[in-house]
C-alpha cells in the first residue's frame, strides 16, 4: 500500500489543502431563549461544564459554577434538549420555545462509572460519542484532579490512564519526566507521543537541561494543570490512523477550560508548603550517603588493599548536619470565565515556585492562557486559544557530573570537592581527609524556557449536517540551558561557562470536514475528510567558553578559551489528507473505515507517499433489551489500524561534517552514510476491548488486549568501520512485536447523600519481542540496553550472577545475558476517595511500575572506590579471605572469612571484578503518590470569606512512601544526558541511576475561591 | 451554490499545485555538506585539511590503549578498560580507536582518489595538496600497520599488518615526489617529514639501510605533528586525563626510576596535606605525566631525534658490537637535542641493546610508538629481543597482546571478516 515511486508529494499536498477552501455562505436564525441549571441528582448540588444541547443542531453551551445555562435565540417550536458531562450519565427532554419568551429546562445528572454518550474527539475526526469509537480511549477530567497535588499536564497523566508510563526523572524540582504509551515501538526513533493542545499540535520532544542540571524540559510542563478541562489518550497505531506518519506512539489532546455565558466567574488558588528529603542511597545505609555530613562515626572510607578506615570531615558541613533544606513551596493561581450569548472568555494567569530539598534549588514556572470563542451565529464560531508559559529554574548539579551534589557528597573521600580554600581545612586533624563539598552551591545552572501557543480555529457548520472546522496553530518553545562554574570555583578554579540553545517553531494548518446523512430509521452515514500541513524548523545550539581573566559574570566573549562545539538547525514537513466514513446502524452498530495519505520531508528521495488504512467496529450490546439489566451500558469493540513514524531529518542524507582542522583551518569528515530508499516505520495495531457501566452507574470497567506489530522498522544498520563512514544507516528492516492487556475499573461503592466511598484502578501488562532485525540480529541503545532479536526489548544484558545466594562461594558470573527491561512492563494505579457531606474528602492515590531494571551506577562506582557503606563488612571480610597474595579465590585464602557472604554481594562489593552488571537491579516500585485531605466551606459561610461564592482548604501529602527492593535511592531516575541531545536524532534506550537526586516528600496546603 | 463551491474548489486546486510540485516537503539542513559538494577543486583543501584532523584525532583515541597495553602508563583511574591494564585486549575494548583509524585512512584513500579523478593528470601530479594527502596517508597507515594485528582495508578481508607499512611507504615515497614536482623545496615541512616516514616503514619492512637513507635527510631538530586543538573537537585526552582527571599515572612503570629524563616529563602530584595524591580509582599514586599538559598539545609523528635512534639500531643490528660505537654516538646526538649529557658506551652488545631501547622509548613516549617496538622486539629472534611481554609474576604462561584485534564492530558489521 504505498508508493514508492512516481508519485510526488505535490499530490497530496493539493489534495490536503483543497478542503481548506471548502466553506459555504452564512445563514443565521433565532426567535426564543431557553435557560435552565443542572445539578447533581444526589448531592442536589449545581453541575459545572454540563454540556447542554439541541439535538440535531450545533447549537450548545456549558454550565457555569452556578450550574446555570442560556441557550439564546431558538427557533420557536418544541426541541430536544440534551445534557452531558464527564462521569454523569446523559439525559434529555423535550422543550418548547415560545417567539420572544424565556423557556426554563432543568436538568439533575446521576453519576455513572462509563458513560457511552461521551464525547471525545481524538482520533476519530469529527466530535462523536463513545458509543460510537471502535478504540480505547483514556480520559482524565478537572474532577480528578481538582484536589489532587499536580502541577502541570505530567503529573496529571501519571498513573491515571492505563498503559501510559510517567517516569519522574529526576527529584531536582522543575524536572520533566519520560512518557510512554503502550511501551516503546520502535528502534531508533523518538518513543514520545503526539501532543495536541486544543485542537494544535505541539511540540512534543524532551529536551535535555545541559550538563549541570542533567534532566529535561518536557512540553507537558508547560501546560498548568488547573487549566486543564480534561485530557484525552489514544494509545496506539488502531486509534491514532488519521494522524498519520508521526503518530505510531500515540496521542495526547489536551483540553483547556472554556468560557461560558454568564457573568464572570472568579478562581482563586494559593498553595503554601515545603519539600522535605526522603533517604538518600541504599534504605539500609545509615550514612544517608553523607548527606548527613557530620556525623563523626560514619565518615570513613575504606583503604581496600588494607581494610584500614580513611575518615574524613567537611568543615563545609551546614551548622544542622545535613545538606537538605525545606525548600518553600508556593503557588498562585487566578482564572476568569464568562461570556454573552455570543462570545464566551477564559483567561488565566499562574506563578509557581519550588524552592527544592537543596541549597540554591529554584524552580519558577508561570504563565497565562487565554481562550476567546466568538460565535456570529449557530452556524459559525471562531475559537482563539493562546498561552504563554515561561519556566526558570535553577538546578543544583546532578548525574554523572563532577559537580553533581550526590556524586560529590555521597562519594565520601573520593569527592572532587576536597581541599578547600584559604583555611577551611586548618581545623582537620591530620590523618583525616579534608572534603569541602559546600562549594557545589556555588555553580549557577540555570535553564531558561519560554513557550508561546497560538490558535484560531474556525467552526463552520453551513448544514445542520454539514460541518468544517480550520485551525491554524503556531507554536514556539526556546529553551536555554547554562552550566556555569564560576570564576573562583573548586575545581575549575579559572571558570567555564557553557550554553546550549534549541528553538524550536511548529505551524501547523488543520482542516477536517463532515457529512452526516441518514439512509432510513436505521442506517446513517457520517463521511469524514481533512488534511494537515506541520511544519517544523528546529535549532540547537551549544557553545562553552572557559578560562576567565576575574570574577565577571560571564558571557561568550569573556574568556580566554572558546569552544565552539555544535550548531544543528533543520526544517522539515509532513503533509497529508484523510478519508473517513462510518456507518450507523440503528444508534447500536457502528463500523468506521479510513484512510491516511501522508507525504514527509524525511522520506529518501526515492520514497513516494503512505498511505495508512483503519476499520473498527463498535457495537453496543446494552441497548437491546435482552441484554442483562446490570448493565447500564455495554459496548464492544474493535479496531485495527495503522500509523507510522517518519525516520530522523538527515537519515536520507550522505553527508560530511565540518571540523577545525590543523590550527584553525576548515576540514572536513564522512559523517552519514544516508539512505535514499529510507521511509517510515509502520506500525499495524489489533485491538480489542469492551466498555461496561454496571449497577446504576456504579461499577465501571474498561478492558482492551492489543497486539502492534511494526513492520519497516527503522533498525541503525552498523557498517564496517573500515568503509569510512562510522555512524550507522539506518534502513527500513525491522519486525517488532507489542502487545498487552490494559483495564480501567472505578466504582462507587457506597453512595448515600451525605457519604461517598469510591475508589479507581488501571493496569497494565505489557510484553515486547523483536522479530527481525535483519542479519546483525541485534542493536545497541546505550548503557549496556540492547534490542536483539527474539528478546524483550529494550533490554539489559551484560554479567549476571548465576547463584547469588549462594553464602561464601565465588560468583559464577555468565557474561552478555539478558538481564531484563529497561522500561516497565506492568502498570497499575491505585485510587481511593472518601467524601462526607460533599464538604469533606479524603483522596488518596498509589502508582505502581514494575518488570523494569535499572542501572544503579552510585553503588557500582562508589563500592569500587571502597565508599559504598553497605559493602564495608563484606570488604574487610574479603581482605581477610583474600590472604597473603590479596587475590581472592585462591589457595592461600582464608576462605572462612566470607562464609557466610552470598556470591552477589561478594560479586557487588569487589574491588577487583567489578561490572555493572552486577549492580543492574530490579527497578520496581509503588509509590504513595499523595494523600489529601480537602474541606469544602459551607455555603453559609463562603460569603464572608471576601464574598465568595465556594470556598476549600486543601492539605496534601506527594511521595510519602516508597516501596522497592531497589538499592538505590528513587529507581524512577534517570541522568537525562545519557539520551540523545537532538530532536529527529536516533535516540537511546538505557537509563542509569548515576548519583541522581531522589524524589522530594512535598507537603501543601491549598486554598480554592470562587468568586 | 453547488456550482460556486465547486468553482472555489478547483480555484483552490490550481492555486495549491504548484505548491505541492515546490520543494516545501524537502527538508532543510543547513550546516550539512553533502558528498556531491566535495568534487569541487575549491572544496579539495578542506577534504585535506580533513585528513589531517582524522590522523590526528586517530593518534589520539589510540594514545590511551596503546600507553596502557604497552605499559607506558598505568591505570590508575575510574574508567572500565577491561583487562587493557593486564595487558588482554579484546575485541569489545577496542570499537573506538579501531574506527577512528579506519576513517582516518578511509578519508585519505578516497579523497586521493577523488581529487584524481577530477584533476587532470598533471595537476594532480604537481599538486602541494596531493603531496600533503598522500604524507598524512602515509602517516596513518604506519599507525595502523604499527598498532594492529591485521589489517582490513575498505571492508576487506583481513591480511597482515605489514601490508600497512608497504602501502605507507609507497604514499610517503607519492608524497616526495609529487611535493617536489609541486615545487616544495627539501626542506619543507612536508617532504621531510615524508622522508622520515619513510625511513620508519621501510626499517619495519626490514630495509634498514634504505631506512638510514631516509632517516639521514631529517635533521635532528625537525619534528612534525599531528596537530590537536582544544578549541576544536580535536583535543589531547591524555592531557585531559592525566591533568583534569588522575586516570593514568607513570607509577609502577620503568619510568618511574628515570626522574628527570627531560624526554619524559613527569612528577608526583601531593593533596593539599602534602600526601603522594591517588588516582581517580582511589588507591595509585599519581605520578602525572607533563609532556602533554595542555589539551591543545600536539602528538609527535615523527622527528628528528627519532631518526637517529633509527639510525643507531640501524647500526646494532647491520654491524653487531662493531657498531656500538656508531650506534652511541647517535644516540648522544639525539640526546644533546634535549641538552642531556652524553652516554658511556656500553661494554657488550646486550647492554648497548638496553641503552638503546630506553633510549628509544624516552625519545618516542607517549606518541604511540611503542606497543610496536615492544612487539617487534619480543618477535626479534637476536640480540634486540625482549621479554617485556611475559608476564615477570608468571614467565612462560601468560603473555601480555602485543596488537589491537579486529574491533567488535568490524568483526560484526564486515562480511569479509571471519
């Protein structure tokens, strides 16, 4: 199904873009007024964004906080009104509208655990309902989140939807973290999903924070949680077709809060609180891995050809013992929403900032959003969404940096921070090593990132069912990464200063058209046509300069040595256009068959278009009465599909790279081989699935089985050395295999007026195999992580130890075996709420992320060195054992001594036949995520609170406790720079615990007004 | 209404053509040089000037296997060698330098033959820029055919590592002849170093009097680098290593006992408690190397004190004891360069044997000459023979590797490789 020759791009960029010009004049109409309030059928309390219709029209508004709704200018007669909302149960009824009158309509919503009248709008083209979608589709809504403690888009998506990973990163605050849906389908590519924020597709790539703060920026930060209406996931290759080429890895819409009619609504949110540690190292160490750093007893290292203690003190050591903080947590936020019969408004504004459990730590975010719909007439609506969102932090250095505060602090007599200056080590006793890690405060690593978001879109509807929708989107990110070492600083005494610049620009123009026409009662057609242009310009930029005359605030021209090291920009583009018809067959059986054509910028010279096709079926069995009256609602469904991944900008290129030869002279070497024929991976997904409302709404549950098999994939073919050109091609020849099982379950299981226990749950099991990948059989991704044919992928190899337990035998040690995932395989989040009065809840949250390994490189460097506490008994032991000749494992042994040491612990803790491998362990986790505690005022006296109209006092609790047989301190890090630094670039799989900083406990308290 | 909606469509569809047919779906690279570009004359100094970073950049990714396999250096750090530091080298350990050096000798081999095949016959014979590829082809070759323990060529079957030293001496023999009839007087940087390259290889090749010949055009002061740049992506790691980190350190080798070899700079590093400091592994005393002290130091490829102790070994090996006089009295030559005082002639053919290998490795340390020597001396069934390679702890059992292996990564990726 593709074409490989002859077949130009010019094609489907015409194509794509004809629809754009297809619109109709306006017409408008209108003689009455319909108003109403929606509130909730067992709390009588009022419903906010309650959608509210006209069936058979694009006529609708929302609910405000007071419940309330207008629906202006009716034509007179009798109309169908229609209400939804996300986790309520849809009713309707038959209004008459009276010329010049008001008609009043209310409306009480029942809760329901699955909805089938839903709408969702990712994937499937136009706005349908879910009865209707033949795919999974994961949704989070502001109810879920209203009183848990989440920042930004991230946070609201860990845990929450089932097979999406979110893996923290990092415990620096201002970290962004790594997100996955339904693992990892692909070899070489990018495993980040598609991100659309209002209808506009964002940039959607990490981006590494520079060689200090080594941890990301990742673009779901910059989206304030407190905006979000809610989020809709599609997952994988069957639900996400009509996205095309770039969207194998799934997608993420992102909704943003809407205007309604009515006066202006006011919110109001203060959060107050502080970061305090966890453990640091190994739960088991009692050093702390010297973070507390004045305790006498346990500052030692260990001589390991002697066993003889090296004790060490740190006169930089704060007066309190330790190096932690609590750093201030604070955060602000202010929102207005209101509107006419015409033009409906949100705006909102924010201020955050984390202060860290270090020194120095400062991470400042804040923005503004405004969203602005204009609606001339029931036919016609133009949308303006905008944001700006500015992020600042300042990072403590971290990971594998000489710097970094952990590899520093928890290396004990190895630290590169010794010394001091002037008379700091005057007081230390000779004999006792003199460490002064206080000077890692003094580096300034700053990342600096701005984000602009703007788009129009325009709803025109000329039918009552006809409809066309334009967007037009544009979006900016700049983001600036500085390590600074000051002049004067420990270790690097003359200064350095590097920083490192990507820009990134994304317009993106969008049309889609529908078509609704009925065959009969029973037979109804909804035909569905788009095309999308996405442009992309991209520029990195590092620079270092080092070597400073003083102590000036540095800049590129102040010192004595610059190194210019990269400069990388690109633009590229993919266009395309898509068909879609589904058929109804009596509102119960729904078939929907599609499309894709897509062109790219990246495909070789000799590769034509793509074209991606979809079919799903959705039935819903619950709407026959012979169905079992249990169910409130029930649907089966099914969906095949496919969806690609273009290759990297310069895969297709030979090409040369330029370098300073000689002195100073311009030189030349082979840099890429390139790859003509090269096109995208695709990946073909099966699933299937129901969903099911049980019990009068209080049981939902959600089940799918996938199976994604990506042919073409994009496997870096290595070529001999000898041929010059050492970066590999990268060629379409790969076969992988992921499937998995993935359920959503929430329940109501005691509902009474005044008291509410309810509780949610997803998980995920997930396997990978890599089929072929042609004749090199396997593929390095970095940190010892492979991907080989017919195992798991990506995966750990390297040294194992065959009989770990084994007590005082030497380790039988097997070389480049599997060791296990890099990425978790199985997924669960855990979820509980207690309402009492609906004034008072208790929410409490737990994730779970298991089947991973990780590399725990602190304790592999530090045991080495003789600075790894939990080794210290076993390495005065195998002194003692090692005998005369100091070799372990020979005749002259004293071999009692290890008696009773297991062989994994001998293997860990020598000095000698040290390998990672050995120190690569089980990452698996649960964390307590957060408890809250939150309490609605009564209304009674919400007024004499500034005249509020509501009023409640949040109190929070995130990651209180860690659960792990990890050794390490937080198995959910990652030193980010190991990843590739490029966007469109090969990236790598392994991730490593190299002296990062583990998650902070966070405790808030949270104050919400509304005005 | 239908007819204008279909007028505004095919409007549409002429306007948005031509779009399609431009290159709005190519993608932009700017900063990219693509390979069609580099047939241009203008573009060939570039290519050259590339080669040059390639050798250089080459001799220094093998600096570090090579010191610790030949035991210049000792490991006294934190990076995972593997068994380097024993002296086993394997396949796995040697991915990096192993393909730095064959895309130094890639670039030098095609771009020769690129600029051939776009030059006319006599400007490609009368060109400055062909002489100077054809030395920097000549030098990495030798550092191939010196370092490795077979050599594959352009993704090739394997063949012995001499095939290295003839195909170097017939580029630096290219280099000669060329830079002359480009004009380049005997004395230019390029025709001499070309000549002491040549006296190397064709001493290796066993010629030990054409060796001399060569070796005799190059004066003692001369010296020609491999040219590293710290403001580049071309700077000396094992500066960086030995300054920035405490990776390799001279203790426990023969150095160590020859403090104040002015051809071997080094000393003992003591912490700010007046302590012998240790390497980054914790334990081994530092004794820092400082012939490279700064990253912008350039590696030696060859130099005129280097020609005379080719000559003095020229003279042990032609003239047996009759030639110790000869061979001493070039050594003290070499050594007056570096205002040492002259030696004493030794009193048999196995001392002036030893006087001239220390001599030999002070004068070429740290320039990845002397894995080869060692090796070459190990295999010499005379009097040059050394036992360096058998393990003293355990003679006759172990051997120490003498030469890097095919990497991991040829040895994968070359059909031609077994």
């Amino acid at each position: 199904m593709k074409f490989r020759r002859g077949l130009g791009a010019g094609p489907a960029i015409a194509a794509a873009l004809l629809a754009l010009a297809w619109s109709a004049p306006l017409s408008a109409q209108a003689t009455g007024r319909i108003q109403g309030t929606i509130t909730d059928a067992r709390t009588q309390q009022p419903l906010a964004a309650a959608a509210v219709t006209i069936q058979g029209t694009k006529i609708g508004t929302v609910t405000g906080e007071d419940g309330k709704y207008v629906l202006p200018n009716i034509e007179a007669g009798t109309h169908t009104i229609q209400v939804r909302r996300i986790s309520y149960g849809s009713t309707s009824k038959p209004v008459t509208v009276v010329a010049g009158q008001t008609a009043t309509a209310d409306f009480a919503l029942s809760e329901v655990a699955v909805s089938l009248d839903q709408v969702v709008v990712t994937g499937t083209a136009v706005a349908s309902r879910k009865k209707e979608v033949g795919n999974s589709v994961g949704m989070v809504n502001a109810d879920q989140i209203a009183n848990a403690p989440v920042v930004n888009s991230q946070d609201v998506l860990a845990g929450r939807v089932a097979s999406v990973t979110v893996l923290g990163n990092s415990g620096q605050p201002g970290a962004g973290g790594t997100v996955m849906i339904r693992g990892t389908n692909t070899i070489s590519q990018s495993t980040y999903p598609l991100i659309y924020v209002d209808g506009v597709r964002v940039f959607n790539e990490p981006t590494r924070n520079g060689w200090g703060g080594r941890n990301n920026t990742n673009p779901l930060q910059n989206i304030n949680a407190n905006d979000i209406d809610h989020v809709e996931v599609i997952k994988g290759a069957a639900a996400t077709t009509l996205y095309g080429t770039e969207a194998s890895g799934g997608v993420i819409q992102i909704f943003t809060k809407r205007g309604v009619s009515g006066a202006p609504s006011w919110d109001v949110d203060v959060t107050q609180g502080f970061n305090d540690s966890n453990h640091w190292g190994d739960p088991d160490d009692p050093t702390n891995l010297w973070v507390d750093c004045n305790n006498t007893d346990l500052m030692y290292g260990l001589n390991l050809s002697t066993g003889e203690k090296k004790p060490f003190m740190d006169p930089t050591c704060p007066a309190d013992g330790n190096w932690t903080v609590h750093g201030q947590i604070q955060r602000y936020g202010l929102s207005v929403r209101g509107g006419s019969d015409n033009v409906k408004y949100f705006v909102s504004g924010n201020y955050d900032q984390n202060e860290g459990m270090l020194p120095t730590q400062k991470a400042r975010n804040g923005g503004v959003r405004a969203n602005m719909t204009f609606a001339p007439s029931d036919k016609l609506s133009f949308t303006m969404s905008t944001a700006y969102t500015k992020l600042d932090n300042r990072w403590v250095g971290d990971g594998n940096n000489s710097e970094g505060f952990l590899l520093d602090v928890g290396r004990a007599t190895a630290t590169y921070l010794h010394g001091g200056k002037g008379h700091d080590c005057d007081n230390v006793p000779d004999g006792v090593y003199c460490v002064t890690n206080g000077y890692v405060f003094d580096q300034n690593n700053t990342t600096g990132s701005d984000h602009y978001l703007v788009g129009f879109t325009t709803n025109y509807a000329p039918l009552s069912n006809w409809n066309n929708k334009f967007s037009v989107g544009w979006d900016y990110t700049a983001i600036r990464n500085i390590t600074n070492l000051p002049f004067g600083f420990l270790d690097t005494p003359l200064g350095y200063f590097w920083d490192e610049n990507t820009r990134h620009t994304k317009l993106s123009l969008d049309y889609t058209g529908s078509l609704q026409n009925d065959f009969g009662k029973s037979l109804a057609s909804t035909f569905s046509w788009g095309g999308q242009l996405f442009r992309d310009r991209h520029r990195w930029t590092e620079i270092d300069v080092q070597n400073f005359a003083g102590p000036v605030d540095p800049t590129l021209v102040t010192g004595a040595q610059l190194t210019y090291r990269d400069d990388i920009p690109f633009a590229e583009t993919n266009a395309g256009f898509f068909l879609q018809e589904m058929l109804a067959w009596r509102d119960r059986l729904f078939v929907t068959g599609g499309i894709r054509v897509d062109g790219n910028s990246a495909f070789g010279d000799n590769f034509g278009l793509q074209v991606y096709p979809k079919l799903s079926v959705a039935y819903a069995l619950s709407d026959y009465d012979w169905f079992p009256s249990a169910f409130d609602a029930f649907k089966l469904r099914a969906a095949v599909g496919e969806s690609g991944k273009a290759p990297g900008a310069f895969d297709k290129l030979k090409s040369w790279q330029a370098e300073t030869a000689n002195e100073g002279d311009p030189g030349v070497r082979p840099d890429a081989i390139g790859n003509p024929d090269i096109g995208p991976e695709r990946t073909q997904e099966i699933e299937l699935g129901f969903d099911a409302g049980l019990f009068q709404g209080r049981l939902g549950l959600e089940a799918t089985v996938f199976r994604a098999t990506t042919r073409e994939a994009l496997v870096p073919v290595t070529l001999p050395p000898s041929g010059g050109f050492l970066s590999s091609r990268i060629e379409n020849i790969g076969k992988l295999r992921n499937e998995g099982f993935e359920a959503q379950l929430n329940g109501s299981f005691i509902r009474t007026t005044d008291f509410e226990w309810s509780a949610r749950a997803n998980m995920t099991f997930m396997r990978s195999k890599a089929l072929d990948l042609g004749e090199q059989k396997e593929v390095y991704t970095g940190l010892n992580s492979y991907i080989k044919q017919g195992d798991p992928f990506p995966s750990f190899y390297g040294k194992r130890v065959l009989n770990p337990d084994a007590l005082g035998e030497q380790p039988m040690v097997a070389t480049d075996t599997i060791q296990g995932n890099v990425n978790p395989d199985k997924l669960w989040g855990f979820g509980t709420t207690l309402t009492y009065k609906n004034a008072l809840t208790l929410d409490v949250f737990f994730e779970h992320q298991g089947g991973f390994y990780i590399q725990n490189y602190t304790a592999y460097q530090n045991a080495r060195r003789g600075v790894w506490y939990p080794c210290y008994a076993t390495q005065q032991k195998m002194i003692q054992a090692a005998g005369p000749d100091g070799v372990l494992y020979n005749d002259d042994d004293n071999a009692g001594a290890i008696a009773d040491v297991p062989a994994l612990q001998l293997a860990r803790c020598s000095a000698d036949d040290y390998d990672i491998g050995f120190w690569t362990e089980k990452g698996d986790f649960t964390k307590l995520r957060y408890v809250t505690l939150t309490y609605a005022l009564p209304s009674s006296l919400t007024p004499k609170i500034l005249g509020a109209n509501s009023a409640s006092v949040t109190l929070s609790a995130r990651n209180l406790f860690t659960w792990s047989s990890y050794h390490g301190g937080d198995p959910e890090v990652e030193d980010f720079t190991d990843q590739s630094n490029l966007v469109g670039v090969a990236g790598r799989f392994g991730r490593r615990d190299y002296y990062m900083m583990p998650s902070p406990r966070a405790y808030t308290l949270s104050v919400h007004l509304n005005f | 209404m239908n007819s204008i909606r279909k007028w505004i469509g095919l409007g549409t569809l002429v306007l948005l053509l031509p779009l399609g047919a431009c290159n709005i779906l190519d993608v932009e690279s700017p900063g990219k040089i693509t390979d069609d570009s580099l047939n241009d004359p203008d573009a060939f100094p570039s290519l050259v000037y590339g080669m040059s970073y390639n050798l250089a950049n080459a001799n220094d990714n093998v600096e570090e296997i090579q010191t610790l396999l030949s035991g210049e250096m000792w490991h006294g750090g934190s990076y995972d060698w593997g068994k380097i530091p024993r002296g086993i080298i394997l396949p796995e350990d040697v991915d990096g330098a192993w393909s730095w050096m064959q895309q130094a000798q890639w670039v030098t081999d095609h771009g020769v033959e690129r600029m051939q095949g776009v030059l006319t016959p006599e400007d490609f014979g009368s060109s400055a820029l062909v002489a100077e590829a054809y030395l920097y082809g000549g030098f990495i070759d030798r550092l191939i055919g010196e370092v490795v323990c077979e050599a594959v060529i352009d993704s090739a079957a394997p063949q012995p590592n001499t095939v290295e030293f003839e195909r170097a001496k017939e580029k630096f023999t290219k280099a000669i002849e060329i830079g002359t009839a480009a004009g380049l007087p005997a004395s230019d940087p390029i025709i001499l170093a070309a000549y002491g390259g040549r006296a190397s290889v064709t001493a290796w090749l066993g010629d030990w009097a054409g060796a001399v010949a060569d070796a005799q055009k190059v004066p003692a002061e001369f010296e020609f680098d491999a040219i590293l740049n710290a403001s580049a992506n071309n700077s000396n790691t094992l500066a960086y290593e030995t300054h920035a980190r405490y990776e390799y350190t001279l203790w426990g080798t023969l150095f160590a006992d020859h403090y104040g070899d002015p051809r071997v700079p080094w000393d003992t590093v003591f912490d700010e408690h007046g302590a012998v400091a240790v390497g980054a592994n914790g334990s081994t005393p530092m004794f820092q190397q400082n012939k490279y002290d700064n990253e912008d130091d350039d590696i030696p490829l060859t130099h005129g004190t280097e020609m005379l102790v080719l000559r003095a070994e020229a003279a042990l090996r032609t003239d047996g004891a009759a030639g110790i006089g000869e061979a001493i009295g070039l050594l003290n030559q070499a050594r007056a360069v570096y205002d040492m005082s002259p030696l004493s002639t030794p009193g048999s053919l196995d001392e002036a044997w030893a006087t001239l290998r220390y001599e030999r490795e002070a004068t070429v340390f740290l320039e990845n000459r002397h894995l080869w020597d060692v090796r070459r001396w190990y295999e010499d069934t005379g009097p040059a023979h050394d036992n360096y390679l058998v393990d003293a702890a355990d003679p006759g059992q172990e051997i120490r590797d003498s030469c890097i292996p095919i990497s991991r990564e040829e040895r994968n990726s070359n059909p031609n490789v077994p």
